[in-house]
C-alpha cells in the first residue's frame, strides 16, 4: 500500500465511500478527457508513479488509465480545488481517453451550447 503524505490527506474532502472525483484534463489544450475516483491510495499512487490510477468504482479495483487499453495518462500536474473535494488531474493522454475508444467522455450529448440555446 501507498501512503498519502498526510497533508495532502487532511485537506482532502472525500465522499461517503472514501473518493474523491478527479477531473482530467489535457495538460497542452485544456480539453477535458473524463472523469475518474481516486481514493488516498489510487492518488498516492499517481502522485508516485507519475501514471493516472483510479478507483474502480464497478470493479472494486485499482486500474492504472491505459495498462491494458495502452491509451495511457502521463501525468503533468495535480491540483486541489479550493474546498479540497475535487482533483484536477492534467495529463498528456495517448489515444483515446473514453472507453468508448473516443478522445473524450465529453463529446457524445451536448445537453446545451451558447450557439443553441435550451429553449429554441
């Protein structure tokens, strides 16, 4: 097990099961890529290894973002938001981000847009 500098852990503000929702992002464009959990562990670990881990909420399990896709997330830099309940997480992806095998999670169901406003 990974240990969390304890710093880091008493500024996190984590969810009934322990997680924390980490937001990932292209770390040269800004596109948003997905959105991952990570517990004390998973984040020790991506702090650590410099690879994107997660929690598997379906799963129960770690998973490191392209081990067995090769779609990896190197990452560039971790940022706390100011109410310590969400992680920002910048990375240089390879491939795609989506299990979907497309570039981000964010591109399928736009529920509105300034060009299309809701109630036209």
């Amino acid at each position: 097990m990974t240990s969390l500098d304890p710093a880091i852990a008493a500024r996190l503000k984590r969810s009934a099961d322990g997680l924390v929702p980490a937001v990932v992002q292209q770390h040269d464009t800004g596109e948003v890529l997905m959105l991952g959990w990570m517990d004390d562990e998973a984040l020790a670990r991506t702090l650590g290894s410099g690879r994107a881990t997660y929690w598997s909420r379906s799963r129960q399990e770690y998973w490191v973002k392209g081990e067995t896709s090769g779609n990896r997330q190197w990452v560039k830099e971790v940022r706390l938001d100011c109410d310590g309940d969400t992680l920002l997480v910048k990375v240089d992806q390879e491939g795609p981000a989506c299990h979907t095998g497309t570039r981000t999670c964010f591109d399928a169901d736009l529920l509105t847009s300034a060009e299309a406003p809701a109630d036209a």
